[in-house]
C-alpha cells in the first residue's frame, strides 16, 4: 500500500484514463510506448488556484505539465499562510487523481438500502440524471411543497455556498443544512454573547508574546492550519521576544508537544479554570483598568462570581491541576503581555460549552488583549460585488415560512444558526413535516456526525436521496441518484478563509486541468437545475453570471479585473486598523459585556426555551454524562489528526503512511489509554480491543501512553470508512459510531467529549 511521491508524480504526468463498467474512474498505470520519463516531460507552468482540503482554502498554485498536474505549492501572494501551505494541502495529488473518483451520473438498481448493501450502480447520462432530478423538484413547488426539498452542504467553496444559499431561497426550503453544527457554533456564540460577533476570533500572532490555548489543537485541526504552522514558527524562533504557549487539554497532541508547557485537565473543566484565572487576575488587580473601565459593562458582576465561586483551591479539585500551576498562569497570563486566550472544540464541544466560550473570551477583554497588537481581532470580509435580493414568489414565500427541520432558533435551540445532528431526528419523527427529497453536496455527516447510525436510518427513510460529489462516501451509498462534482482542481469558485488574518483576502479557484471524465461543478449543477425549474427559481439566477465561472466573475469584478485576478490569484484588503472600540461591539452596550445583553434579549423573546434559571454570565457547570460511570469508567476524548480529511474521503496512501506523527504510526486509529490505566485493565501496548458505550462498540488496538489524562481514551477521527476506496475501507475504526448523541442546547453545537466507556480485551 506505500506509494513514493516520485513515483505518485510520474504515474499521474503521464498516466491515461479509461472509464470502468459501473462509471468509476480507474488510472492506468501503463506509460504510452516510448515514452520516456524525463525531467523535460515534468516542466510546466504554474496556475493560481485555491485549496479545498478543510476549511481555510489556502492560496496554492500547481505546476501542470503534459495536461496533468504535478506539484502544488503556496501562493507567495497570499499573506493568510504567507505564501505556505499545510501537508493536506500536498495531498491535494491524490485527491485529484484518485483512482476510484466517479466520473458519470450514477443510479441505484437495488431498491433495499442500508450500511452494507451494494447499491448495484448503473451508469446513466448527465441528460436522465438532471430529467430526474428536476421532475422531482417541480413536483415540490407544483404540489405547494419546497419545504420537503433538504440540501446538505459539507466542504463546498465560498461560491458554491452562495449559489446553494440563493437556490434554497428561491425554490422556498427553509432546509438548507450546513455541517457547522459539528464544528465551532458553541465557541461563535460564546463570542457573541460577549462581543456581539457571531464568528471565530482572528488573533494577531506576529505581536501576541503569551498564548493560552483550551482545548485548541492548534498545529492540526484549528482553521486556518496552514496559518498556524506558518506562525508557529515566527512566535518560536523568529521574534526578538519567544512567545510562550501553554496548552491545556487531556491530550499530549502534537500542539502540546511543541509548547512551552502542556497542562493535562480533567475533561470538561475548562470553564471552570478559566474563571479562577480571572480570580487570581481579579483579585491581585493585573487587569487592564483603562480598557474595563471604558469599554466594558457588568465587570462588577463578573468579578462577585468569580471572586465567590473560582478560588485556584476549590478549582484545583474540580480540574485537577494544582493551585499554584493556577496561580502562576493566571499571572503570567496577566503580566506577559500582549496575551490571548483560545477556545478550541476540546474545551467547548460540550453541553454547556458556549459558557466556556464565554469564559475564556473574557480573559481577553481583562488583560486588554482586545483589537489591539498582539490580541485578539474581527475578521473583515472582502467586498464582493453584490448579488441582487430574490424576489421569492408565492410557493418560496409559504415555503420559508415554515421551520427548519433543524429547529435553529427555536425553542429548543434558542440562539443556535444551524443544528446540524438534529436533521436526522427530525427525519426520523417526521417532525415538523417530512422530507420527501434530498440533495447532499460534498456532505457525509453519518461518517463525520456522532451517531452514525441515525444517520443512516434517516437516509434511508428520504424518498428521493441525490449526492453530489466527486467519490462514493458513506452517505453516497444510501443515494438514488449519484452526480459527479468536479475536485478543486477542475473548476471556477472564489474563497475567503475562515478568521485568522483580520484582514480581508479572496482567492480564486480556476481550472488547472481538465475535468475527469464527465463531472460537473456545483455550481454549473446549480445552474443546470435553476434553469430547467420554472418561476422564481430561474429568475433568481438570470443575470448573475450564467455559469459558475460566470457567476465568480460576477461576484469578483469590484476586487480585481479578471485578467489580473487569474494571473494572481490573490485579492487582499488594506491592512488591518486596531482599536475600533466606537464601532466594533454589537452588544446593546456597544461594548464588551461580562453580562451578555444579547443574551438577556433573546430570553426575553424566547423565554421557555432559555428556562428560567439562564445565566447572563460565564460560568462552570458539571459536566453532563452519557453513560453512567459505574457501568463505563473511562471518558472517550476523540481528536483529528492534521491529516484526517473534510471531503469525505480518506482513500490517500500519502495521508495515511503518516497519519498518525506522535505515535510513528499509519493505516490505523489506535485507543490511546494511560499507563496507569492499562495497568488496572490488564491491558498491554497493541491489545485488541473494545471501546464499548451505551450506543454501541468499535473494535481497535490498545497504545499505552504517558500522555493521556488517567481514566480518558482518546482515538482519532478520520478512518473506520465503510464505502469505496482501497486505501481507506476496513482501516481502523470511526469513534462516532460510540459517541451519542447530544447538544449545546444554546448554540446547537454537538457535543463529542461526554461519552462514557468502558475498555476491554476483544
């Protein structure tokens, strides 16, 4: 299964296609006679793209030679990654060039679905396929039905994100389901109940001199990475003062490893450490008075809780860190300044866990670490140019009146934007009404969501299940109809990264090679489908482009001219301006609030949802459990690995020969468990075993390791694929299948950290 990059890069220069019987693509690895591999065949040119490996679409430009692309770098225009990118970025080869990519429309010919049953692909013709699709679709809106229409969205580009936004709209589904419900929606609402932005923070890296990270696995799966590995290096080695980075989490990652100092915390107690580091801030008077006394509200309030409540002795018990290792952060923290505070998925991606949000944001607020050099700021957005409002007809507008099938700001998720792991519970109970029609674009959340299982019973009950994308997945297997997407490589989109510069920066995705075999972009798809479904649908995208490469030119014209732009491939905005106090803060105070105002609003609007015990300020509450500990001892700590994949797929040899770093290991996803704790389990390093929950059991190997907190088993995300591919089927195993189902009642943030297991020899 090893595969060397020169031989990778020879076979995919040289190497002719040929379509297999079911529609699966299949690369020859027999060069054209004659042909010898020179170094004159490999020389190129070098085209602006971007990357769609996760989330922070980093600029990349990639050499083609002989119509088939060869080598991928950064692009030195880009300043988010300063001209650098990631090891995901270098896979981008073999995405590209996967020997099983689809290359035509697929439909299934066995009516019976569910996890292993061959759907018996039949290929079809891209006319059948969209005849189809539309049919269905017509029958929605003539039948007074757009809200049974879902659209699923994974990892698509900005563009494509736009361009699905606007055709829900115009058809009239309120179900337009994105999977940031899995991510970073506790840490965004943290953020807005203390700031009024509803994002991500951007940190000022080149000027910051003390980061305290929570649960941020800073060097692997926090957006944008490439960014992160860039800056790490400057904040190490290249400032006249080293920055000292202290991370706390139950994990010794690789983040932890190249830090100044790892804290191993109890799972779940972040909240709690982060306020009696505002105790000892608090008490011994290191905060920032200048910037509390004019730019904040309720820090008499916030200061009584965590003076009564947060002392590091009665922490130290809850956390199990010593009162002193608290106190002496909490006065460097204070007194290294300009410093920041990160709330990573490990702190927050738990019940509760927009207060830990909001505790560890306030940390930034009292040392003065706000929108100033070298702490935190507000990402801005690149000026696009506008697209016209959708003028929804009559069947759009009773569509859009109806609830989500997520339930996003209602009662039960009051302030949440997206839900995504409700989707299949409300499938399920056919509540508020069914679904009768699916679309997923780029999307396998019964691969990526915790309870996998719900998932496929929900697909399983949808009518009509469409996927688009460019591989069969987990989720493709339960689809009727399969189209094939274009990768990055092969088609128009423009993207802006996730926060992290505070500047506003676009890149440009165009066409490097051509497509394989007969796969579409999402967003000529859309087009396609727009046009052919009659009324407001095709009005709302006549006059916007035409194409997806139309549409991005469209969008474009108010950064670049397009000639430019291409050669490029990099817009940037003017360099960032600090201190914006007067019109930063989108709170009622306009101004940083220890007591969330706009939290206080949405209670007023939606108080049955919020209950009538709502806090207004951050705090710690205990953990909520899945499992009881009697029955399962230990508590399951999932991570993802800088080389786990957000496109659905995992089916690459150079990911995999290097898939886990820390442990020198590949092709697999052990269970790493505490010396201590093998010890009392009689397990030994490499053991087979069970991880087993109160939902269900995976089967994986034992490695014991110091670096582990006592009584957590920590496994990673990214294998246990069920679906095609030979470098990825049967390999490890998927933790989600064990984790249950629960949620951030506020924000609608799964929770993946408060599982309970037990471990035993298989």
């Amino acid at each position: 299964m090893g595969l060397s990059r020169r031989k990778f890069l020879k076979l995919t220069a040289v190497a002719g296609f040929s379509a297999g019987a079911i529609g699966i693509h299949r690369r020859s690895h027999s060069l054209p006679s004659g042909q010898p591999i020179t170094e004159r065949a490999l020389r190129g040119r070098w085209i602006p793209t971007s990357c769609l490996n996760c989330p922070a679409r980093c600029g990349i430009t990639v050499k083609v030679a002989g119509g088939r692309a060869v080598q991928i770098k950064g692009n030195r225009s880009s300043l988010i990654s300063e001209g650098q990118i990631c090891p995901r970025g270098h896979i981008g080869l073999q995405v590209l060039y996967d020997p099983e990519r689809i290359i035509s429309p697929l439909k299934r010919s066995q009516p019976k679905k569910g996890k292993g049953i061959a759907p018996q692909w039949k290929p079809i013709s891209w006319d059948q396929a969209i005849e189809e699709v539309v049919g269905k679709l017509r029958t929605l809106r003539d039948t007074f039905r757009p809200h049974h229409l879902l659209l699923l969205s994974g990892l698509n580009s900005r563009s494509h994100e736009d361009l699905l936004s606007r055709f829900a709209e115009a058809f009239g589904t309120p179900n337009l389901v994105t999977g940031e419900g899995l991510d970073r929606e506790a840490e965004k609402t943290g953020n807005w109940m203390a700031d009024g932005h509803f994002d991500a923070c951007a940190y000022d890296l080149d000027q910051t001199n003390y980061l305290l990270s929570f649960g941020a696995d800073l060097l692997e799966s926090t957006p944008p990475v490439a960014r992160w590995l860039r800056k790490w290096g400057r904040l190490r080695r290249e400032k006249t003062v080293r920055t000292r980075i202290v991370s706390i989490q139950p994990r010794y990652s690789v983040t932890a490893s190249k830090s100044d100092e790892w804290i191993p915390i109890k799972p779940g107690t972040d909240a709690a450490l982060a306020m009696a580091i505002a105790h000892v801030v608090i008490k011994e008077e290191l905060f920032d008075h200048g910037f509390i006394k004019e730019w904040t509200m309720g820090f008499d309030r916030y200061r009584q809780v965590a003076l009564q409540h947060y002392a590091p002795e009665a922490v130290s018990r809850i956390t199990g860190i010593a009162a002193e290792t608290i106190y002496r952060i909490a006065r460097e923290f204070a007194q290294i300044r300009p410093a920041i505070a990160i709330a990573g998925k490990g702190a927050t991606a738990w019940p509760g866990g927009c207060y830990t949000s909001y505790a560890i944001h306030c940390l930034n607020a009292l040392v003065g670490s706000i929108d100033v050099p070298g702490g935190i700021f507000y990402q801005e957005s690149p000026g696009y140019r506008p697209i016209p409002n959708v003028a929804c007809d009559e069947i759009a507008k009773r569509g859009l009146e109806q609830p989500s099938i997520d339930l996003h700001g209602t009662e039960g998720f009051p302030a949440a934007r997206v839900v995504t792991n409700q989707v299949p519970r409300s499938i399920l109970e056919g509540k508020p009404y069914p679904i009768e029609m699916a679309i997923g674009f780029n999307s396998n959340f019964n691969m990526t969501a915790p309870g996998t299982g719900q998932w496929e019973e929900a697909l399983k009950k949808i009518p009509f299940y469409v996927h688009v994308a460019p591989f069969i997945s987990e989720m493709a297997d339960f689809a009727d109809l399969v189209l094939p997407s274009t990768t990055f490589f092969e088609e128009w989109g423009y993207d802006h990264s996730s926060p992290g510069a505070g500047f506003a920066e676009v890149r440009i995705k165009q066409p490097v090679v051509k497509p394989i075999g007969d796969s579409k972009s999402v967003g000529d798809i859309l087009f396609h489908l727009a046009k052919r479904v009659p009324g407001g649908v095709t009005r709302a995208f006549e006059n916007i482009g035409g194409s997806g490469e139309g549409f991005v030119r469209y969008r474009t014209s108010s950064l670049l001219p397009w000639e430019e732009f291409l050669k490029k491939g990099v817009w940037r905005g003017p360099a960032y301006q600090y201190r914006k106090y007067s019109r930063i803060f989108n709170t009622p105070s306009k101004k940083f609030e220890f007591v969330s105002g706009n939290l206080q609003a949405l209670h007023k609007r939606k108080a049955r949802g919020l209950g009538e015990g709502v806090a207004y300020v951050p705090h710690y509450s205990d953990a909520k459990w899945l499992g009881k500990e009697e029955q399962y001892p230990l508590i399951l700590f999932p991570y993802q690995p800088l080389l786990t994949f957000e496109n659905g797929s995992q089916n690459y040899p150079w990911a995999q020969e290097i898939f886990l770093p820390m442990q020198g290991v590949g092709w697999a996803s052990p269970a790493e468990i505490n010396s201590e704790t093998a010890r009392i389990l009689n397990l030994k390093d490499r053991d087979e075993v069970w991880i087993e929950s109160p939902f269900g059991k995976i089967r994986t190997r034992v490695k014991v390791s110091e670096g582990v907190h006592p009584g957590t088993v920590c496994i990673p995300f990214g294998q246990g694929h069920t679906s095609y591919g030979k470098w990825q089927k049967g390999i490890g195993c998927n933790p989600n299948e064990v984790i249950g189902v629960d949620f951030d009642l506020l924000s609608g943030q799964s929770t993946f950290f408060n599982t309970r297991v037990r471990v035993y020899k298989a």
